[in-house]
C-alpha cells in the first residue's frame, strides 16, 4: 500500500515538471534558432550589399579613369591638329606622343585592357600599339555607328572576350573627327569581382548585359530584368535586396554616374550552411537539457514524495488508511514534529549559558559567520544600538602568595563568576575561561573611547580587589583596541594576549591597554626581512650558481610578501634587498651600466602588488646582469677570509676576542675585514658575535646548571649586570626568568 502510494504521489508531480521542462526547452530553443537565423541572414545580407557597392565603386573608378583619360587628352591644344593631319612611318615624334597619352590611360586603367585612338579624318589609328591604315569601308562603319548618333558620345557594348568602350572625339566639341576605343578583358573585371562562386552581372544603360561571372547563359529573362531594374530605380542609388516572381533573391545597385545595373544573386542554401553547426549545437542542446529537465523532475518528484514515508518511520506514526492521502499524513506528521520543537526549545532554553559559552568560543576562535553572529545574538536576546563598539579583556593568574599557580582551572572559574557579578549583563557577553591559563571576556560599551576605557579600567580594578579578597590570588589584564564588529574578536584575543605578554616589563598585577605598548611592542615589524634567505641568496650569487639564485630569488620574494602584509612595509623590504643586491654588484665589480636604470626598479617594488612580477624584474633587470658581468671575477677570496672570521668567532668566542686582534692575526685591514664579513653574512662583526654569544647563553641556561655570574664571565662581560641587561633587552625577560621557562 505504502509502495502504491508513494508511486501515485510520485507520477502526479514528475508529470507535470516534465512536461512544463519539455516545453520550456522546446520554445527557449525555437526562440534562439530563429534569432539566430534572422541574426545570421541580416549580416549576411549586409555582406552581400557591401560586396555589391564595392564591385560597383571598383568597376566605376576604373572607368571614370579611361574616360578621363580620354576626354583630358581630346581637350589638348594639338589634338585637332594631330587627328586630323595624315600619319604615316615618317611621323615618328607624333606616333611617339600619341603612344606616351595611350600609357598614361594604360597606366591610369583597367590592367589588362586595349587602347586604340582612330583618327577618322585621315584614315588612320594606332591599334594594339601599331600605326594602322583604315580602309574606306571601316571608316564608313565607324561613323554611321557612332558618329551619327550625335545625342551619345560614350558606347558600352559586349566584347566577346569582354567589353568594349568605344567614344568620339573630341568630347567637347560638336564636330568629332577621332574615337578612343577601350577593350576590358573578362579575367580584367573577374580580378574586380574577384568571386567565382556568385553570380554577378553587369547591365549597361541600354540594358545590355556586359558582363557575367559565370561563362553560362545566365542572362535574365526580360521580365525579370525589368523587374530588378524598376526596383534599384526606386531604390536611389542604394543597395537593395529583391525577390523575383520566380523565387530568386538578388542584391541589385543602380550607378548614379552611368546608370548601370549590378546584380548579385544570393543562394539561400548559403545561409543554412552557416548556420548548421548552430542547428545541430542546439538540437544536441535541446535533447540534453530535455534529459536534464528529466532528471531533475525526477529528483523533485522523489524529493517530494519521499518525506511522506521519512516523517511516518521517524515518528512511529500508524498506518493510513484508503481514505487519508498523503498530504494529511504529512500535515499530521508536521504537528508532532511542532510538539516535539517545542519540548526541545523548552530543554535548550535550560541550556543557553552552556549554548552561549560556546557561541562566544566560536567568535573568539572565528568559526562563525557574521550572518551567524547576528542571527544567534538575536536567539540570546542582545539587541545592540549602531553606535556600540567591542572590547576583549583577558585575566591571567600571575601568582598565590607569591607562589605559582598549580591547579588553575578552579581558580579561573572563580573568576569568570567574580567578572559575572561585577560586570553588567548588557555591557558584555557571557564571561568564559578561553583556556587552562586565560579568562575572557567582550565588552559591549558606547562608542566613546575615553569613558569606555575609563569604564573597563574600574570594572578590573574591582575584579583585582575582590579576587585579591576573597581567592587571595594577583592577576593581570590584557585589554585589546576597540574594534567594530564581533567578526574581528579573534584579532582582538591575539592583541590583548600581547598586553598580557607586556607584564613582564611593568610588573604583576597590572592592567595593560593594548594601544598604550603597541608602539613599544617590536619597531621592527614595521618591515620584516627574511636575513637567512638574503645571506644564502648573496653566497649563491657569489659562486654564480644560477640554479640556487633563481630558487632562492622565489623563495625570498614569497617569504617576504608573506612577512608584510602593510603595502609601505613590502615597499620598504623590497627596496632594502635591490639596496644589497646592488651593493653587491659593485663590489664585485659589476658594470656600472647594470644600475642605470635602478631608478625604475625601486618604482615597481615601492608599488608592489604580485610576487611574480618582483622575481621576474630581479632575475631578469639586476642579478643574471650581475652574474653574466661578473662570471670571470671570482670573489673566492672573499668567501675564504669570512669563513676563517667565522670559524675564530665560533671557536674563541669564550676568549677577548676584536676585530683588530683578527685583522692583526690575519693580516688585513680591520675595515676590510669588517666590509667582507657584513656583505658575506648581513650583519656587522660585532653584532654577530654578540648574538652568538647571546645564543650560547640560552644553550647554558637550558642545559647546564652554571650560575649567571659564571655565564657572564665566560662570555667575557667583566660585570653580570650588563650581561643581564643585555639578555633581557634582546629576549625580553631576564636570564633566571629564561631558565624558569626552560627547567620547569
């Protein structure tokens, strides 16, 4: 029955999303086809008239050219005289000259093309670059079909190997004694046309066609010809797409300058040949999507269905019978489940300081969105104003009669429960112990920083009393800067544990503000460099191995792009590496044309935005430079004499030991020296011994039980005091507090 059910259940919504799939695809793909086809047939239209005009503005420039040529010559002083005086062999300079005006319109014309000039007052013409001697008869011919006519002075006609311009001359005068005759070959106009593929053809003004790019008879019928002429009249000029009775399109252009007809038929089956590929990508599409519709109608339809039976097994409900559907056994199943929220809401209520001890865990440690952090604000009941801003304070144990704490979980209860009582309920959230050494709490305060941090200030100061009081315990108090939203309490927590970290300094029992240490805390991180992957990376382009360079050029460019994160901090650490990457060029006497240019690298790495492109600018703009310039100076020597400084500093570090005393026993200048070892290891002689014996404190101070004052005797500090002064000044805590850490 259940089976039956669900399966009715089931039909009766996967139907319908189908069917509503099925015929959302079908029209958005019928849509898109025929955009597509009318998108395609428009550019491709336009092509096809674009193509008309610029055969037409070909063909017409190129006749405007000969005609011109013509007329400009018929118009010259001695034309007359020349056309209508007899010219035989003799004549050489006039056949020279006439010759000289046929190349200039050879020149300015149709490739290709004859040009001939008739002189029909005397007979003769030069023909095919040859003087010849017209008989009566082809005098005769030529005037009765030109000459006679005198309403025309320019005739277009068919050739049988093209067409044939014939015009009387002279142009401007009334009596004409001459005629220029121009013969275009068809593979002439075929270059023009320059498409085999389409038919294209050419009418003249008497409505003779003149040319057709296909050798068969594709001459129009009358009626058709009459039909795309009266069209491209009423077109004026402009290319126009017409449809003869007989089913076929053409692009028809009528010249404004000769009146002749160009035409361009257009194959439909073109156009369907473009868009196949779309056709079939859609059809497959279409098919696709329609499986997809399939399928998701089927996930929605058993999605549906299947809660029906899942609410029925997980709440134990009975069997329906006949009468009742699936949507009553739902509603049923939906009011147990209210019931059963309702029980359980009740039981969370008895929960929420458990609830909201986790909630401010999961802020301090961020793992809680903001939208999270509101919506769960709003479950235990805070409500804050715009103008609120928050504050991180943290409590540590320092001590119990002077003793260390042992067992501080239950003190640190204790504590959560005296910040509870002191503090008012909407001035923070819940109090918590963050972990076995810290207590925490947020301050929720107005946005007024001088009152809030008065207020904080009196609220421990309560807290120390009463702890002092009644647990006989000393803490101190990390306070972070205020922030603006919930989201940044983990920075907050990290920046008061650096108050609590300053105790050190001022002593227990103390109350420390974050912003009141912060610019004390460490200068140094204003800019961080990675010193070790420098110095490794000045010894690798020293012994010019290429190989280390550019592997270490990565590693240093990452390593400092993740130290500094401040824009003007990865600015200045990038400036001090192009610094000692320079400094060490010239020292190994690099060409000086290398640093040029060094203006534009500071530029890119004081606005440094991609690792990559840092790299790239070093190993390409200064170290291969370097290296290429410097590859047959050696600067073992220098490594050599460091290593031997290295090496004396290592093993006599105990002992007096001075620069001046290595210098003498080595026999160098002393500032020499002092130059080698600061290039070779980044650091200054003394510095470096100073930090080496530093190291060999803490190495005595965790292994061995020599006292301070003998410590300091060995590592040659006459008083302890200043050796104790120094170790706190670089550790920040005193050699016994150091051993104290480390011991127990």
């Amino acid at each position: 029955m259940n089976l039956l059910r669900k399966t009715r259940v089931f039909y009766k919504l996967f139907i319908p999303f189908f069917l509503l799939g099925i015929g959302l695809v079908t029209g958005f793909s019928i849509f898109i086809y025929n955009s597509t086809y009318d998108s395609v047939e428009k550019n491709f239209l336009k092509d096809k008239k674009n193509y008309t005009k610029q055969i037409l503005q070909n063909v017409e420039q190129k006749v405007k050219t000969i005609e011109y040529g013509y007329t400009t010559y018929s118009s010259t002083a001695n034309f007359e005289a020349v056309f209508k005086k007899p010219l035989s062999e003799k004549d050489f300079d006039i056949y020279r000259d006439i010759k000289k005006e046929l190349s200039y319109i050879e020149m300015m014309g149709i490739e290709g093309s004859h040009y001939s000039l008739i002189s029909l007052a005397q007979k003769w013409g030069i023909v095919h670059d040859s003087l010849k001697v017209l008989t009566s008869e082809e005098v005769a011919d030529y005037k009765n079909t030109y000459i006679t006519d005198n309403r025309r002075s320019l005739f277009w006609k068919p050739d049988e190997n093209g067409i044939q311009m014939v015009m009387t001359l002279p142009i401007y005068q009334r009596e004409k004694f001459a005629l220029g005759i121009s013969t275009i070959p068809r593979r002439s106009i075929d270059q023009i046309v320059s498409d085999n593929n389409h038919l294209v053809q050419i009418y003249n003004r008497q409505d003779k066609l003149l040319y057709s790019s296909k050798m068969t008879d594709n001459e129009l019928t009358n009626h058709n010809y009459q039909e795309l002429r009266k069209a491209a009249k009423e077109s004026r000029q402009n290319a126009t797409v017409y449809k003869t009775r007989d089913g076929k399109k053409y692009v028809i252009l009528q010249s404004e300058y000769n009146h002749w007809l160009y035409l361009v038929e257009i194959n439909e089956s073109e156009i369907g040949s473009i868009i196949y590929n779309t056709r079939v990508g859609l059809l497959i599409a279409s098919v696709l999507l329609i499986l997809l519709v399939g399928i998701i109608s089927y996930l929605l339809a058993e999605s549906f269905s299947r809660p029906i039976k899942k609410i029925q097994e997980k709440l134990a409900m009975p069997e329906v019978n006949n009468k009742q559907n699936e949507l009553s056994l739902l509603a049923d199943s939906v009011d147990e489940i209210v019931g059963r929220n309702e029980l359980l809401t009740a039981s969370l209520s008895m929960q929420k300081p458990q609830l909201e001890t986790l909630f401010v865990l999961s802020i301090f440690r961020k793992r809680i969105s903001e939208n999270d952090v509101i919506h769960r604000l709003e479950q235990f009941g805070y409500d804050f104003a715009e103008d609120k801003v928050f504050y991180t304070g943290l409590i540590q144990i320092d001590s119990i009669d002077d003793q260390q704490v042992v067992d501080k979980d239950l003190f640190l209860l204790a504590i959560n429960n005296v910040v509870e009582e002191i503090v008012p309920k909407d001035e923070r959230l819940i109090p918590i112990v963050l972990n076995d050494e810290i207590q925490a709490t947020i301050f929720i305060l107005e946005n007024n920083n001088q009152e809030a941090e008065r207020r904080i200030m009196k609220y421990y100061e309560e807290i120390q009393i009463e702890v002092k009081k009644s647990l006989n315990i000393i803490i101190s108090v990390g306070i972070s800067p205020v922030y603006q939203s919930l989201i940044d309490s983990k920075k907050a927590v990290d920046l008061a544990k650096e108050s609590l970290h300053y105790r050190v300094n001022v002593g227990s029992a103390s109350i420390i503000f974050y912003k009141d240490i912060a610019s004390m805390l460490n200068d140094a991180t204003i800019s961080k460099f990675p010193v070790e992957l420098q110095n490794e990376l000045m010894n690798a382009i020293r012994s010019g191995e290429e190989e280390d360079v550019f592997r270490l050029v990565d590693d240093l460019v990452e390593e400092i792009f993740r130290l500094n994160k401040n824009p003007i901090s990865l600015g200045v650490t990038l400036v001090r590496v192009i610094n000692e990457l320079v400094q060490l060029g010239q020292l190994l006497g690099a060409e000086s044309r290398i640093f040029e240019n060094i203006k534009k690298l500071y530029q890119t790495a004081m606005n440094a935005y991609y690792p990559e492109k840092i790299k790239e600018m070093l190993i390409d703009d200064l170290i291969k430079p370097v290296i290429i310039s410097t590859h047959d100076k050696t600067e073992r020597g220098f490594k050599s004499l460091s290593e031997k400084i290295l090496y004396i500093v290592q093993t006599e570090f105990d002992q007096e030991i001075s620069l001046d005393i290595i210098a003498d026993r080595l026999h160098y200048n002393p500032n020499y020296l002092s130059n080698v070892f600061k290039k070779e290891y980044g650091e200054n002689f003394v510095d470096y011994l100073m930090n080496y014996r530093l190291h060999m404190a803490q190495t005595w101070l965790k292994e061995t039980n020599l006292a301070i004052k003998e410590i300091a005797e060995r590592l040659q500090y006459r008083n302890p005091q200043n050796f104790i002064r120094f170790f706190k000044k670089k550790l920040g805590k005193t050699p016994g507090d150091y051993r104290k850490v480390y011991r127990h």
